[in-house]
C-alpha cells in the first residue's frame, strides 16, 4: 500500500521538527565512528561501551550484557584467476570461513550454498591435482560480492564469495577446467566477548522486546546497517518518556548479528522464562521508500498491517510473513513469540564500504521512529 504523509497540520504531534531529532543524529555519526565492527573486535568494543553510557542516559536500569562467545576475524585474502586469461577476481572471505596458506585448482560445479535459508546461489569448488577439494567460491545471485554469513557447519576451508557479474564466467570456466588460486589469512577466536545493551523501562511481569543491532561485518562501518537501527533505537527508547507505558519494555541493543543472531539468540535463552508479549526489531533504515515488514504469525501480520495502512508517513510497503530468519527478530519467532522486523531495506550498499554517512538515510530514520511509535502505542504497548 502507498501511504501519502498529507501536511503538518494533519500529521499533528507525530510530525516533530528536525532539530528534535539532533541526538539521533549524534548518536548515529558517533556509531559509524568506530568503522567497522565484527562480532569479536576491539572497536565492537569501544562501540558497546559508548551505547551503554547512552542507554543510562535513558533508564538507571540500563546494562552490558557479557559473555563468552567463538568469533572469526580476518586478516587478508586474495583470489585470481591463474589460466586461461589471469586476472584477480574481487571477492570477500564469508564470516566463518575456513584458512588457507595458498591453493591452486581447477574450479568445478559443486551445487548451490544456501544463505540464511533465504538465498540459494551457485558454488564451485577449487579440486588441485591429486583430486582433493581446497577451497570453495559462491557467486551471489542479487548484487555485487559482500560478505555473508557461512552456514555449512564448521569448515577449515576457504569460502569466497565473488559478485553476479562473475556468473556467466564462472559457469564457462567449469566446463572449460579454469585454474584458480587464492589464499585466506583468518582465524576463529574461541574465546571472543559477546556485549549486548540492555536498559528496561516500566514495570510489570509482562514485557515488550524493542532490538536493534549494532556490529557490522568487517568491511564497513555500517552507517545504513546498522549503525542507524541503532540511534532509532536510542531515539525511541528517548521518545518513550513522553508516554506511559502499559507493559514493561525492554531497549535491547545487540551484538553479533551478523554471526548467525550471536546476541539475539543468547538474550532469548537468558529470557526463556520471561513472559515477552511482542518483539519489534528494526534492522537497517536505507535510502528507499520500500518499508520491508517482516512479522507473524499471521493474526499478528494483520494487526500490523491494519495499524501501517493507516499510517500518515510515506513509505510503500512490502509485508513477508513468516518472517525470514536473516535478523534478532528469529529467536523470539522461533519461541512462538510474536515478531516484527521494519527496514528501509538498501541491497545496493547492504554490507559494503559503500554504506557510509549519509544525509538521505536520515530523513528515512525519522519516519522509522515515528512508524514504531505509533504501532507501540496503536498495539497498547504505550499511551498518551
């Protein structure tokens, strides 16, 4: 449905002036400040530490969440195309991925490598001469080469993955015996510390999940995934003030998204016994007017729905139900709790160096604020 936000006037108090949303901002340039930031790193870190101080700001009640997790970083990699015409192929290591000091091989087809349980893209295998399978390549089937998620089990083999462009090449080159050689310097770091932000607000046994993530994979600072989710988070919780609220809520800022939920998957476990009626994830405010809505179960989708098709604010929305599991709102779903993830969704710059600061996102992330709020407060999680 299109939604045509008409003029201030009709839009009342929902339409706040833009210097109201100044500590968004602030908040968001200073998230995409520390650049990059794994599950695992230094500057994850100095990011959390950052976010609880301000998460205290909002509620005393307000925490990093730490423990022990495995995590991956990598130093440096290189793919190349060695005969029939050399030439190096740009490609990213998946998260998760095996080592290599170098390989050579001719490549073959080896199936498809499926992403988040949402993706099916081609794989080959790189076979060297005595017949053994030494590395693996992806070719990504809806953009250019950015890092993903790895999911086929504990590998200690190299995976790559190289963008849509490389398709027809690559389908030639496993029928004509192309050689290829590469190297992967990266290691699991068995002892990495996991910080989730927690801060509660209200009272009561019953409580709503906001969440929002806040690491990135390691080639960008992230400023549309999702350093921005992160200030929207911030701002709400901060909006909240000005309402009462009907049911506890928790402000949940977490770490390792990008691993496979990490942070959303170990906070649904430490909550296993808490009576958690809804939780509302926002997960990446891009450039676009495409609002995706992610939720279910279905009686709960429609609730949604009903509640966006009334909205004053513009957007197009594009609702899936159930849910896809790439984002925190999965282990709740996964528990038979009611979820809904929002995103301006920004494929074209989703995990790469391209999505950095940008003025145009932020006029998207206002709207993201107001849109919650007003499923909150339209859901009887808040009043006026």
């Amino acid at each position: 449905a299109r939604h045509a936000g008409q003029d201030a006037a009709l839009t009342g108090e929902w339409c706040m002036k833009n210097e109201d949303y100044q500590q968004m901002k602030e908040n968001w340039k200073q998230i995409i400040s520390y650049g990059p930031r794994p599950f695992g790193s230094a500057s994850l870190k100095q990011c959390s530490d950052y976010l609880t101080k301000e998460m205290k700001k909002l509620t005393p009640d307000a925490y990093q969440e730490s423990y022990g997790a495995e995590a991956w970083e990598v130093e440096n990699w290189n793919l190349e195309i060695v005969s029939p015409a050399p030439r190096g192929l740009e490609s990213y290591l998946f998260l998760g991925s095996g080592a290599s000091d170098g390989f050579e091989g001719r490549l073959i087809f080896a199936g498809h490598n499926r992403i988040w349980n949402m993706y099916v893209w081609d794989r080959y295998a790189v076979v060297d001469k005595s017949g053994e399978i030494t590395a693996y390549i992806t070719v990504r089937g809806n953009g250019e080469a950015i890092p993903q998620m790895l999911f086929t089990g504990h590998s200690e083999l190299p995976h790559y993955i190289v963008g849509i462009e490389e398709k027809d090449f690559f389908e030639a080159a496993a029928r004509n015996h192309t050689v290829v050689r590469g190297h992967a310097h990266c290691r699991k770091l068995p002892d990495a510390r996991c910080y989730n932000v927690v801060g509660l607000l209200g009272e009561g046994n019953k409580k709503v999940v906001l969440c929002a993530h806040y690491d990135t994979v390691y080639n960008t600072p992230g400023a549309y995934d999702n350093s921005s989710g992160a200030a929207v988070l911030l701002e709400i919780g901060r909006q909240l003030h000005n309402y009462h609220l009907n049911t506890r809520i928790e402000l949940l800022l977490t770490d390792g998204e990008e691993f496979n939920l990490v942070g959303s998957r170990h906070r649904c476990r430490q909550c296993a016994d808490d009576d958690i009626g809804m939780v509302l994830c926002i997960d990446g405010v891009g450039r676009e007017e495409v609002l995706e809505v992610w939720s279910g179960p279905e009686p709960f989708e429609r609730k949604i729905r009903a509640i966006l098709e009334k909205s004053s604010e513009h957007f197009d929305a594009l609702y899936k139900c159930p849910p896809p599991p790439g984002s925190d709102q999965e282990p709740y779903y996964s528990a038979g709790i009611p979820a809904c993830m929002l995103t301006f969704n920004d494929q074209g710059i989703l995990h790469s160096p391209k999505d950095i600061f940008e003025e145009s996102k932020f006029k998207n992330m206002s709207v993201m604020v107001r849109i919650s709020l007003d499923l909150l407060e339209q859901l009887n999680v808040i009043k006026r």
